[in-house]
C-alpha cells in the first residue's frame, strides 16, 4: 500500500509542472481554435479531425518539455543549433521544392526543418549568454547576431522571408533582453532606415510584389491583391457579432484562400464580428503577458531569455497573422497560434510553452 502511494506521488508530481494561469489561455485559445477549425475544414475532409491529432501531439509535447529542467535544456543547446544549421544545409542541397520554394526534406516523411530554428535560435542565444554572464563585452553581440544571422540567410533563400524575419524576430528579442544598449538600438534603426534603398533592391521580385501589393492591393485585385481583398472584406462583413457559426460567406464560397491555414483568422473574424475579435485578442494578450511574468520572475538569465523569447514568438505569431489578414501588413505565410492547421509549427510553439511552464514549475521549486 505504501509502494502503491508513493507511486501515485510520484506519478502526480509529473503533472503539477503545468502552469495553471497559462494552461487555462492556451486551452480557451485551442477550443476556440478547435470550434473555428470545424466551420473552417467543413470543405476540406480530415482537416477538422488532424486538427484535434495535432492537439493531442501537441499536449504531448508540452508535458514533455514541461518536466524537462532548464538546466538540461542548456544541454541541448548546441547539438539542436548546430542540427537545425546542418538540415538548413541539406535543404538547400537535397530539400523538395513546392510552388517555387525548396523548404523541405524527405526523412520518411517531409520535415520543415526551418521549424527547429525557431526553438534552437533562441535556445542557443540563451546559452551564450548565461556563459558570458557578468563578462559581456560588445563583441559578444557580435557574435550573437552571427548566430542569428547564419539560420537567417539560409531560410531565406529557400525561399521563405516570413520565417526568416520571424528567427530574426525572436533571435534579436534575446540579444535585446541580454543587455543590448539603447544607444547601439537606436544606431541599428537608423542604419536599417538608410539602408532600405539597398535592402529593396536587393528583394526577391515576389517579396517587393508583396509590399507593393499591400500599398495598394486594388493594382491587381484579380491577381496578388487577391488574398488581402478577400481576407479584409471577410473581416469587414463580419460587423459587431459575425454572420455566426458556418456562416461566413467568403469562406465557403471559396474567396478566402488557404483558409484553414494562413488566413484562418479571416474565417474567425467573418463568423464572430467584432466581439470575437476583442475575446481572441483578449486571450493573446493574457498569453503574452503570463509569459511575460513568467520571464520577470525567471531565477537564472538563461531562464529569463528563453522565457522571453518564448513570449516574443507568441507575440509576433499574432500579431503578423492578425495583421495580415486585416491589410495592415503584407503576406508572409504566419500562422495563427493553436488555430491554424499545420503540424510542425503547433509543435514547436507547444515546445515553447513547455519550456515557459519548466521556467515557472523549477522556479518554484528553487525558492520552496
């Protein structure tokens, strides 16, 4: 009997590393993507049911990252960075092309391995960093952002900008977080303000289509304004409670492109109006700021950079995808966090938040 209950305490103990504020968000975010996901996939068979897989993995995987330690996540540091590096590589020598990109590799089963960066990127940063702890001179900065820069590159010549600016995104939230000066922040945006002359011309011809099209999408509304016409005026139909569950027109009349994936939102937003938004940018919000607080209390800057890296990536996830499918940014292929389909990107954001939830339980433990 005593065995039999010291079992139960054990196993008990694996389950407690969740975060109860944060488990909350994400799983009103999720049933709000599972419930979003059903009216989306109504035209596309076993969209709705590898949806609810991909949840189950991505819980999984949460959990696991979950017990996993912050101190044995430093292990994997390198080997993940220099892995990710390495597949990077190998795409651009043996990676499958689809639609004009070469993102993927056959290993059994396609791989995106760009995916990996955006956990590894930070995760390398972080270690950097807590090694140089209380010795950080300006040429670690530089050697941060070559760290950043190498995946960059490469995931852009795939070609796949939106992925590219969002490890850029995420890297450089950690190297602000690190102790980047104020001064040498201002200096690298007027530098970047000079240099987008040089930085236009040196544009893919479809990444300067992209930033043409979102001045003025109406240029050729039949063609690549296409996407962000029909995606605002979904937005704008939706009114101040939506035309309602399965209801939404532009959806299911086929207007709205890529509807259970990049432009998921615009489905939501049609269906759900005005009020729907307010509640999933309320939930957003609430994510990003648990994780924020999450990263204040972090016992180890190690700890605290990831925390906040993890935050970041949420941030940027929703932000770009509401944006773009609102017209306010151009199209870069971001999904929305827990309610786009897509395997490989839900489980590296739910290994994001296992690592937030490791951040928050060890922490604890620390200062009982």
């Amino acid at each position: 009997m005593e065995n039999t209950h010291l079992y139960w305490r054990r196993l008990r103990s694996y389950f407690l590393v969740f975060d109860a504020p944060l488990s909350l968000i994400i799983a009103l975010v999720a049933c709000t993507g599972v419930v979003n996901m059903y009216s989306a996939g109504l035209d596309y068979p076993g969209r709705f049911s590898g949806h609810l897989v991909y949840l189950v993995a991505a819980f999984f995987v949460m959990w696991f990252m979950a017990n996993v330690p912050p101190a044995s996540l430093m292990r994997f540091a390198v080997p993940l960075y220099a892995l990710g590096v390495a597949l990077l590589v190998a795409v651009a020598l043996f990676g499958i092309s689809k639609k004009g990109a070469t993102r993927w590799l056959n290993v059994g089963y396609q791989i995106q391995p760009s995916e990996i960066l955006k956990i590894a990127v930070p995760l390398m940063l972080a270690w950097y960093f807590q090694k140089r702890e209380g010795s950080l001179r300006w040429n670690d900065f530089l050697v941060a952002a070559l760290i950043v820069g190498v995946p960059m590159l490469l995931i852009k010549r795939q070609p796949d900008l939106g992925t590219a600016i969002l490890v850029g995104t995420i890297g450089f939230s950690v190297i602000f977080l690190a102790g980047l000066s104020w001064r040498l922040l201002i200096a690298l945006f007027l530098v970047g303000l000079i240099s987008l002359p040089l930085v236009w011309q040196k544009m893919e011809p479809y990444q300067r289509d992209r930033v043409e099209t979102l001045l003025d999408p109406s240029k050729d509304a039949l063609g690549k304004g296409f996407h962000i016409i029909q995606s605002t005026i979904a937005v704008g139909s939706g009114g101040i409670t939506g035309k309602g569950w399965k209801k939404g027109t532009q959806a299911h009349l086929e207007f709205i492109p890529e509807h259970t994936t990049d432009f998921i939102s615009a489905v939501y937003l049609e269906e759900f109006g005005f009020v729907g938004s307010c509640i999933l940018v309320f939930l957003y919000f609430m994510l990003v700021l648990r994780g924020l607080m999450i990263a204040a209390n972090a016992p180890t800057l190690f700890a605290r950079l990831m925390a906040g890296a993890v935050t970041a990536t949420f941030f940027t996830y929703s932000f770009v995808n509401l944006g773009m499918v609102s017209g306010i940014l151009p199209v870069v292929g971001v999904p929305l966090p827990f309610m786009s389909y897509g395997g490989t990107a839900m489980l590296t954001l739910s290994m994001g938040l296992g690592i937030l939830m490791s951040i928050q339980h060890h922490r604890k433990l620390m200062t009982s």
